[in-house]
C-alpha cells in the first residue's frame, strides 16, 4: 500500500492496528536477538565476557539513541511536509537528516573507540573483564557511521507507508545478527568482539537494503542536496529528545548499576544484573 493510500484513507483505528502490529512485532525480533546475543555470549565465552558486554552495551545503546533522536526528530516535520504537500521540503529534511546521522556516528563513533579504555575503567573494570569490555565497545564504534543509519531507515520506510517492508527488515536484522553470531562465536571461536561484529554486520546489510529503494527513487522521499538551517535543526532536537531521553535513562540507570555490582559484587554481580535485564526487556516487548 502507497503512502498516499495508507494515510489518507485507512481510518485512524485500521491505521493504528497497521503499525502498532508490526512494529510490536519487529520490537519482539529484536527483544529476541537481544536475548540470544546473551546467551551465545554467555554460554560459549563465559562469565567474564558476559560481564564485558553488559558493561559496555549502555554506552553502545546511549550512541544509538543519538541516531535516533535525529531519526525520530526529523520524521516528525517530514511528516507535516508530506501532508501539506510540500515533498521538496519533506526531501531536504529527509537529506539532511541522513548526513547529520552519518557525521554524528563518525564522530560519536571516533569519540568511543578513544575514551573506551577511560570509560571502562570509569566503572571499576580492571585486567580481563575492562580489555574485553573495550574490545566489544570498540567494535560498535568503529562500524557506527555504517550501522546507526538503520533505525533512521526503518522510521523513514514507515513513512513512505512501507510498514511491513520496515517490519521485515527488522526481522531479518535480528535473524541475520543470530546466526552470524552462532558462526563467529560457535564454529570459528572467535572473542566477544566478534559478537559486536556479528551484530554490525546485520546492521549494515539491512541499512544497505534500506536505503536501497530511496537512492534509485522508488518511493516518495527522495535523496536531494540538503539545505541545513537553525529552525529544521532545531525542530528535529525538539521532536527527537522525549524518544532520545527515554532511551538513555534506562541506560545511565544500567551504569550507575554496574558501578555499584561491580564494586560490591564483582564480574559476577554485573552478569547476574545482565540476566535480569535481558529477560526483563524480553517480556516488556510481550507487553508492547
């Protein structure tokens, strides 16, 4: 179904079940990976490397949600364009919005694979369990300008009123990161860095198909030369900081946690912590 369809003449309850199914749907995919991401880890690695990764992944999620305050944030105004008709305005947004999410994960992303070390020692991390929590980070940090595209691109297909298209996507990201996952770590044995890299992987060739149909203009938001000004900048940060800010607080709890299990309780508190959030965030997508 076109955009023009999708929006204009589906009735607000019919519309509201079309993209609250789907999108309940590709939050269980991921909630899913999220959960097998730790297991893997977990269960081949062991115990140390499951404390690694739960100390890093806040940070990893913190760079993410910048991403996509920029894609939520501009999918707002975009949004307002296409309903007034104004697709040239609608495409600049779109535009800029795409570079700005590029530029800011190289810059996050050289930002984190310098002050990894820091940031982990930060926490209390010391000889085994703060190298493997740089390594995991790093990982993340290099592939960001690649990956945090994807989240941009999934608001972006659902505009253009490609739900399913985004609901498959995310389906097959989770599907994709699992079984190159099971691969590095399971078959080559391969280090928690490479279960970063699995992920990344997944990302990038998803946020490659997302893109895809955009470059060669198969749908209504098109690629153009962006024309940056203060309002649009301004109006994306307005609309993105609720979503951005309700990502990250979960997150800065998170550290402040493994701040304190790590200095109390040790590799082992901040692995049991981790149990809790996985299965925690598992049953919160049920409930979605």
């Amino acid at each position: 179904m076109n955009q023009e369809k999708l929006f204009e003449k589906t009735s607000p309850m019919k519309l509201f079940f079309l993209a609250a199914i789907p999108g309940g749907i590709s939050m269980l995919a991921s909630s899913l990976y999220g959960l097998l991401d730790g297991i893997f880890v977990g269960r081949i690695l062991g115990e140390a490397s499951f404390a690694a990764l739960n100390l890093a992944f806040p940070f990893v999620v913190i760079n993410f949600s910048l991403a996509d305050l920029i894609g939520v944030g501009s999918s707002v105004p975009i949004s307002i364009q296409l309903g007034k008709k104004k697709e040239k305005e609608a495409n600049n947004i779109f535009s800029c919005a795409c570079l700005m999410i590029i530029i800011t994960g190289a810059l996050l992303g050289g930002f984190m694979y310098l002050a990894a070390p820091w940031l982990i020692h930060l926490l209390g991390a010391e000889g085994e369990l703060a190298e493997l929590a740089v390594q995991y980070m790093r990982v993340y940090a290099l592939c960001s300008p690649v990956t945090t595209i994807v989240f941009a691109m999934d608001n972006y297909l659902r505009i253009c009123g490609k739900i399913r298209s985004s609901m498959n996507l995310n389906i097959l990201m989770s599907v994709l990161s699992a079984a190159l996952e099971f691969i590095f770590l399971g078959i080559f044995r391969w280090g928690i860095w490479s279960a970063a890299l699995a992920t990344c992987s997944g990302m990038f060739i998803c946020a490659v198909i997302a893109v895809f149909p955009f470059v060669r203009g198969k749908l209504q938001l098109r690629l153009c030369k962006p024309r940056f000004n203060v309002s649009m900048i301004r109006q994306i940060i307005v609309c993105g900081s609720p979503n951005f800010l309700s990502n990250i607080a979960g997150r800065i709890t998170s550290i402040i946690m493994n701040i304190v299990l790590l200095q109390f309780g040790g590799a082992t508190a901040v692995s049991i912590y981790g149990v809790l959030m996985y299965t925690g965030e598992t049953i919160q997508s049920f409930l979605y």
